[in-house]
C-alpha cells in the first residue's frame, strides 16, 4: 500500500511540475504512469477511488499556487 500511495504522490509532483513555468512541460506525458501502476496494485475499487482522490488532492496542492500568489498581488 505504501508503494501505491508513493507511485500516486510522485505523478501528482510530476503533473505539477509540468503545469509550473519551469520548461518541464514534456512531464506531462508520462505523468500518470507511475499511478496507474499504483492503480495495478489496489486490490479493489476503494483502494482505486482513495489512490485517484489522492491523485487529486496532490495535483491541485501542487498546482494552485498561483491562486495565492495572484491574491496577494
């Protein structure tokens, strides 16, 4: 499980990555691989639904930081 949840953490900082203006945009396609791998490994469809809830929950920590940034500005 802790793999799972590590394969899901690592595409959530890719995805966000590739959506920072850091040139890293090439991310993008290969961003969901290592969850889907994590997805191979639940061993049911709550494991699957809490492994892409995560997935959500990392992507949007890591890519709405302009929202604070443009409210401070």
């Amino acid at each position: 499980m802790r793999i799972a949840w590590a394969l899901t953490l690592l595409s959530g900082i890719s995805f966000a990555l590739a959506c920072a203006d850091l040139g890293l945009e090439f991310l993008v396609w290969v961003t969901l691989t290592p969850w889907l791998l994590a997805l191979d490994r639940a061993k049911g469809w709550r494991e699957a639904l809490a492994l892409g809830l995560g997935l959500s929950l990392f992507i949007a920590v890591g890519s709405f930081y302009w929202v604070a940034y443009a409210l401070h500005h």
